[in-house]
C-alpha cells in the first residue's frame, strides 16, 4: 500500500485552514472560506501580468457585426439521476455545415448555467473577437458544475454536500455533458478541439479535470482557481508528458485575491518542472472584472 502514506499526510494537511492543500469538501464551511479568502498575499517577481487590462469596449455590444446566440441545452445525467441544463453559445452564423471547437466554461461556488452570463459576458466578449478575427468561431457551452439533484444556486453554496458535488461534475462533463453536446451540435471532437476553463471553482474543477484527462482537453484555462484544486505534484505528475499535450495551459488570478495561493502553487511548480504555460496575474480581487478579461486573452489563443 504505497499510496496510503501521502494520502494520508495530505489529509493531515487539509485540516487545517492555513495550510495549502486541497479543501476536503466535507470540511468546506463559511468560516474556512473566509479564512481562505484572508491568506496573506505574498507577490513574487514573477506575479505579474501577461497581458494589459483589455480596450474598454471588449464586453460592449456592437450593432455592427454579426452576433452569436445563446441556447438553452439539456441532458440526462446518470450521475445525479436527473435531466441537467445548460446553456450554450453559438457562434456568429453557426452552421451544421461546418464543424466548432468547444470550449467548455466553468463557473463559481455560488454559480450555476447561467452565473457568466449574468456578470461576464461572453458571448458578447466572443462575438466582438471573432468579428474583428482575434478569436476562432467557437462553441461555448456554460454547464451547471454542482452536480447533485438540487442543483440549484440556492441557499449557502458552502455546504459540504454542494462542495462534494463540484467534483461530482467530473463524471458527469466527462460522460454525460460531453457526449451530449457532440450528438447534438456540429462539432469537432478531438482533443485538440476541446478546451475547459472555469472561475474560481471552476478554475479548481478546470485544472482537476483539465489536467486529469489531457486526453480529453488540449487547452485549459484556470481563472481566479479555489481551494478545490489539487496539489500540483497530483495535477501534473508527469511533467514531461503533459507538456507533450498541452496546447495552452492559461493560469490567471487577482493579485489582491487570497485565494491566490493556489494559483501560484501551480504556476510555479509548472515553472520548476518545465511545463509552458501563461501566467497572469492582474491587479483584481476576486471579482467578474478578472475573469472577463481573461475570458477575452484567454479565448484569443484558444484552438489555434
Ligand atoms: C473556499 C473558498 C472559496 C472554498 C471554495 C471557494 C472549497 C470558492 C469560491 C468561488 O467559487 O468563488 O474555502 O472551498
């Protein structure tokens, strides 16, 4: 048995709020995500930005271009038993004569299908980059990342079963979303045509299943990751490997963030061990600003 012994110690580690390791969803609570979010903030040279904030209309609608549509989608999940929404966007002039990327987009604790929608604006930061040729036309499909029953973004979404359930999803993107999505819309579907990126718990959700199935995902991008993310050396156990197929690893987060530190963890152990990736650290908190803005850098290199 000798996997018992980091196990082990790892959860050791996880009980203690101050200590960095994955949050054990059974321990998830107010009290240890405001502890979480009040971690010290320690800059190194490094955390800094990749990129400028974006020009100021990139998430105003324009009556000039063509835009995308967003559809509502269902499917049945035989992880959580039940009939699941999501919704999806449609690129410009969609058309089942063609065949999209996809890229699947995660959001937060308290989010559900319709959480990016209501404070980021995709589609309009997508329709603006694909009809100025700055991004690729692709489809976006925004899921409801709490997987369970009562998926609702209702009540305190920092309850230990609604934790669990975020990892929970893992199965259900895998097995239940994703083959849904590819028989019903005109898509490609080969790894290097499926990307996966998320806020916050769903930065955590991006790099664990992201990382877990480079099989599944070429392009990942982790915004603002919570402390749902796994240890790097459990994320990236073969370096070398990963590198082989990893088209873009894209890491971003606030540098007045707490939850900072998880981000840097996997950005510098990613350093250490040789695994390109872009590092974004800009100057937001916690906040809809940043994950905008790295929707908009992060989508310009998507699927290229
Ligand atoms: C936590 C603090 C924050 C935590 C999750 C979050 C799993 C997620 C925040 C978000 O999604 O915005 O301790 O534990």
């Amino acid at each position: 048995m000798k996997r018992s012994i980091p196990l082990l110690a790892l959860g050791l580690l996880a009980a203690t709020a101050t200590t960095l390791a994955q949050e054990n969803p059974e321990q998830v609570s107010d009290e240890r995500a405001r502890a979480n979010f009040a971690r010290p903030i320690e800059l190194a040279a490094d955390d800094v930005r990749a990129f400028p904030e974006p020009p100021e209309a990139f998430r105003t609608v324009r009556a000039d271009i063509a835009h995308g549509q967003v559809v509502p989608f269902e499917y049945d999940s035989t992880v959580t038993g039940t009939r699941r929404k999501a919704n999806v966007y449609l690129p410009p002039g969609y058309s089942a004569e063609k065949k999209y990327p996809v890229l699947y987009l995660l959001h937060g604790i308290g989010g559900d299908e319709n959480e990016w929608l209501s404070f980021a604006s995709p589609a309009v930061i997508l329709d603006n980059l694909i009809a100025d040729g700055k991004a690729v036309p692709m489809i976006v499909v925004l899921p409801n990342g709490r997987a369970m029953a009562d998926d609702r973004a209702i009540g305190n979404p920092f309850e230990p079963e609604k934790a669990a359930a975020f990892g929970k999803f893992e199965g259900d993107l895998l097995d239940c979303l994703i083959p849904a999505i590819e028989a019903k819309f005109s898509v490609l579907t080969d790894r290097a045509h499926r990307g996966i990126a998320g806020l916050s718990m769903g930065g955590g959700q991006t790099f664990n299943f992201g990382l877990g199935h480079l099989d599944t995902f070429a392009w990942v991008g982790a915004f603002s990751a919570a402390p749902n993310t796994k240890p790097p050396a459990l994320l990236l156990p073969d370096p070398a490997a990963a590198t082989k197929q990893l088209k873009l690893l894209y890491i971003s987060c606030g540098n007045k963030d707490g939850l900072i530190n998880f981000s840097q963890a996997v950005h510098r152990y990613a350093k250490e061990h040789g695994v390109p990736h872009i590092w974004n650290v800009d100057d937001h908190n916690h906040d809809p600003n940043t994950w905008a803005s790295n929707l908009y850098h992060f989508s310009q290199r998507l699927f290229r």
